[in-house]
C-alpha cells in the first residue's frame, strides 16, 4: 500500500519553476550548476519591456535585423526563464531569474507592455527592489556555461530571446551592425539553436508555424505549469513542446538546427557569408573591422 502511494505521489508531482531574486541568487546558481552536469540543453524564454520599433509583417530579413538589433540595444531585460533537459527529453529544472536593472520610469520600453506585463503577474517594484543586477548574473552564469560546455539551445520565436541572452551572458554589449555579424558571433559563441516557430513550418497539422506559444501547446497536449508570459513558465512549456515535436514528427537536424523565426537562412550560411566577405577583403589587402570581441569561444 505504501508503495503504491509513493509511486501515485511522484507521477502526481508537478514541475517545479524556481523563483530566483538578489536573496537566493547564489544558491540557486549552485542548483544551476549541478543539474548541467546531466541536462545540457537549454530552453529559454525572455520578458523585455516591448517593442519600440514594430517589423510588418512579411518585412524582408535586413529590416527585420535592423528593428530588431535597435530594440535589444535601447531595452533592459526583465526576466530569463531557464529550463535544462537532457537528449531523452528529461527536464532537470526550470529556473526563472528576475532583474532588477529595468526600470520603466525611466528606461526605454513600449507604452502597452508595462500593463500587459503587469496583467500577468510581473511586479515592477517587485522586482526593482529584490531583482538580480544583471552584471552580478553575468559574472556566475557564463563561467557555468563554458564548463559545463552548452552549444545546445531552444526558444519559441527566438530572434529577440538569443539577442538578450548573449547581452545577459555578457558576449557584447551592443548587437553588431549587420545580422552575418550576429549569426557569426551566435554559431561561434552561443553554438546550436533550436526555434519552435521555425520548425512548425515542416509539420502537419501545425499552422505552417503561425501560431503562438499557447496554441502549439493544446495541439500538443502539452499542460502549461504557471502563468503564461512569465519566462520561467514559457521556457517550460516550449522545452515540453520541442521533445514532442521531435518525436512526433521524427524532425531531422537539417530541419531543426540553426534557424531563427523571421530569418529566411539559417544562421550558418549567414556566417558562411561574412567568412567569404572578410576573405575576400583580406585577397584585397584591405583590413577587415570587426564590431565586437569574443569575450569566449565555445568549443563543440
């Protein structure tokens, strides 16, 4: 009888998200760290404070960059939700980190997304009072992720995700001019993603991808845990969604590594382009400028 409870118990247990503020920062890092020792891919999700500048619909690639790149640069991030699974589809852990850097009295931010962010949970003076400085997360996350060694990331309509986790990383300050820079600097220092919204284009039944975190989830029969539009809630739901899509659609690498909703190549032919380019300016003689520093490399 005994038995049957504790197994009815664990099957019953749902995901827990961790909460982290200034408070437990240093001991949840720590959970952090351990749980990469056996989940080395990582879903992600942000909050930022909106959009300044909208991209319209069907807006070619280098409009979509240059509005995107304007807005990352201008805007703080307010959360990072974290959720570390393993190749078997096993979640170790979600984490949500909340910052404290952002303040909408002052910073950069689009009008409607305070009231909506505040519609669904977030509290501002919550989180400017017990938030984490982003330069404090910096500082323990990327070393934790070069030793563990984490090439392996996945998002929902990632672009703006994996803008403002290379800046929380600390790889560049200022995303570079032109997005064969970023996707160079991406596939060099962040290593494989992974985007959900790309890769429902290539299944059935599936929207040809136009359709949102939520709506993937009920096609998936996938549970959410938490409130939509917290990061640590999205980044769980989207890691659940992606082992589903893999297995249900059997989804080949070709078709899942290295794309970023909105993009139309992938992430390494735009780096294979600027490689050409600064070869090309070399044969010439000419001295090619580069716009940022490694901080890191990442070996894969």
């Amino acid at each position: 009888m005994g038995g049957r409870n504790q197994t009815r118990s664990r099957r019953s247990k749902k995901p827990f998200i961790r909460q982290v503020w200034a408070s437990n920062f240093n001991s949840e890092i720590t959970k952090f760290d351990e749980c990469l020792r056996f989940h080395t891919i990582l879903t992600i999700d942000t909050e930022f404070p909106g959009f300044i500048i909208q991209s319209p619909r069907d807006s070619i690639d280098e409009e979509i960059y240059k509005n995107f790149r304007f807005n990352v640069n201008q805007m703080k991030l307010i959360q990072l939700g974290i959720t570390a699974s393993n190749d078997f589809g096993q979640i170790g852990g979600s984490w949500e980190f909340n910052f404290s850097d952002f303040d909408f009295q002052v910073d950069a931010h689009s009008p409607s997304a305070i009231p909506f962010l505040e519609k669904n949970g977030l509290d501002f003076k919550k989180l400017k009072k017990y938030g984490i400085p982003i330069a404090s997360f910096t500082k323990k996350f990327l070393p934790i992720i070069q030793k563990r060694d984490i090439f392996r990331w996945v998002t929902f309509h990632g672009l703006y995700d994996i803008g403002y986790l290379i800046k929380a990383m600390g790889l560049i300050t200022v995303l570079p001019k032109s997005m064969e820079e970023f996707a160079t600097l991406v596939v060099n220092e962040v290593g494989i993603v992974r985007d959900l919204k790309h890769m429902a284009r290539f299944c059935e039944g599936l929207e040809d991808g136009r359709l949102g975190l939520e709506r993937l989830g009920k096609i998936l029969n996938k549970k959410r845990f938490g409130m939509k539009h917290n990061a640590g809630s999205d980044s769980l739901l989207t890691a659940s969604a992606h082992f589903e899509m893999v297995k249900r659609f059997r989804m080949t690498y070709e078709v899942c590594n290295g794309f970023l909703y909105g993009f139309s190549e992938s992430l390494e032919s735009m780096k294979m382009k600027m490689k050409i380019y600064h070869h090309n300016i070399l044969r010439l003689g000419q001295i090619p400028h580069f716009p940022y520093t490694p901080s890191c490399i990442i070996s894969h």
